[in-house]
C-alpha cells in the first residue's frame, strides 16, 4: 500500500537515505531541507519551522501516514539544539493532528549514540521544558566557551530529544491517537559530515575512541535507513517510546548492564 512519508533533512546524509529508499519501496515522499527539497525551510526558526509545516500541509494534501525528521546538525553551536530538538518537536506537534487521520500513523525521529556523552543537564532541562530562548541563551554561552565546549549542545540537543520521545510517546497527543513514536541512535555513519574525519587513520581513531563499533564497523546511511523504514511502517503497531541503538554495539560496550541501574 502507498504510504505518504515526510523527511527531513531529506537533501543529504541519513535523510537523503531514508527518502530514497521509501520512494523505491514505492511511497510518496515530501522532502523538506534547506534546499534541493520540495518544501525548502530553515527548520532552526521558528518562522521557518511554521513555512515547513504549511508547506508540507499543501505539498501533502492533508494527508500524511508518516514522519522521519532526520535533520540534524553537530556544530559547537547553539544553533544545533535550535535545529536538533525544536527542528524536530515543534514541527512534530504542528503536524500530529493531519497525521493521526491516518489509518496506520507512524513517527520516527535521528537521535544519537551521543545522547550517552557527557552533556549539560541545564540545557537538556530548559529544552525539555519548551524554553527555547532559555535554552539559545545557555548554547551560547557553552559556545563562547569554544568548540570543546560548545560541543556540549550537541549530545544535550540529542539527549533531551530521546528523552522527549519518552516522554510524549505515551502522551493522549501521540499514544492516544494510535501514534507510534521512537528515535534511532546511529553510531558513526559515514556520510558527508563524516567523511573527512574517517579519511585518515587520526580521525577513525579519534571516532572509534568515543564510539566503538565491534559489531560490522562503521554503518552507511542506508542500514539506518532500513529501520526508519520498518518504525514507521504499517507493521510497527507495538514499538513506542524506544531509542533504538543502532550503533555497532557502541552502546552495549560503553554501557554493559547500566541501562537497569
């Protein structure tokens, strides 16, 4: 059955991925990114997150059975918990209510293996509460302190966004109206942004150090793609609320048995 998908971050990386291959499993997709989409927004706004969601509310007809939102980005910037998390969440809840019309609603969002890192709990804190200018405030000063800092926004951005999905899964807004809501957490995918640091054996030494993968090394987009694919397909009625660890086994060795602590 034909299925209308919405992907962000659909121009490149995980996103390009996951639209390509719904669309060769024979499924409609609306691409929304920066450029070379078909609704082009800047999802770092909250005016551009508006556009993004009346230009997909056109694009689709009033009609969506799912949402991939794999954009993302891992600059030491405050600028990444604007696109990491209200990127995601803001236009999620501008499009729950035409998602849920659909028979088999589905959503699937890109966290991270660093959603584990250390991060800043006051970040993770005011972005969960919805406080956006807050949590801008304290991404600057995390950046002014420079990129090893800075740094921070990321896995914070990354952490309060798994958290999220915990948290609103099982809310009447998602769980009620029959909505599976889950996030992946690639381990080090080899995409454009990777790319030059895994070209030489300082840079793979530098990732594998943080992220070790005993489990088939490094991933490609696709394999990522395939199971954004299956979350939010007709045949996921049950899986909800979940960070899906698709990282090599990174998380199984950093981790071992803490996950019931």
């Amino acid at each position: 059955m034909t299925r209308t998908y919405v992907v962000t971050g659909s121009a490149s990386g995980i996103g390009e991925a996951t639209a390509n291959l719904l669309r060769e499993q024979g499924h409609r997709v609306i691409g929304v990114d920066l450029r070379n989409a078909d609704v082009e927004a800047d999802l770092s706004t909250a005016l551009g997150r508006d556009s993004a969601i009346a230009g997909v509310l056109e694009a689709s007809d009033g009609k969506i059975d799912g949402i991939i939102a794999a954009a993302g980005i891992s600059a030491p910037k405050a600028l990444t918990v604007a696109v990491n998390f209200f990127g995601v969440t803001a236009l999620l809840d501008g499009l729950a209510e035409t998602l849920a019309k659909s028979a088999a609603p589905r959503i699937a969002v890109v966290s991270s293996m660093a959603s584990l890192q250390d991060n800043s709990p006051e970040l993770v804190d005011a972005l969960l509460a919805g406080d956006e200018s807050r949590a801008l405030e304290i991404g600057a000063a995390l950046e002014a302190e420079g990129p090893r800092v800075g740094y921070l926004n990321y896995p914070s951005s990354k952490r309060a966004l798994s958290r999220w999905v915990r948290r609103e899964s099982i809310a009447p807004r998602y769980a009620g109206a029959g909505i599976p809501v889950n996030a992946v957490a690639p381990g080090t995918v080899v995409t454009n942004m990777t790319r030059d640091l895994l070209a030489t054996e300082e840079g793979r030494a530098l990732a594998d150090g943080s992220v070790p993968m005993p489990l088939n090394g490094h991933s490609d987009a696709i394999v990522i793609a395939e199971l954004l694919a299956w979350l939010t397909s007709e045949q996921n009625t049950h899986v909800t609320g979940q960070t899906i660890y698709i990282d090599g086994g990174a998380d199984a060795t950093l981790r071992g048995d803490n996950i019931w602590a």
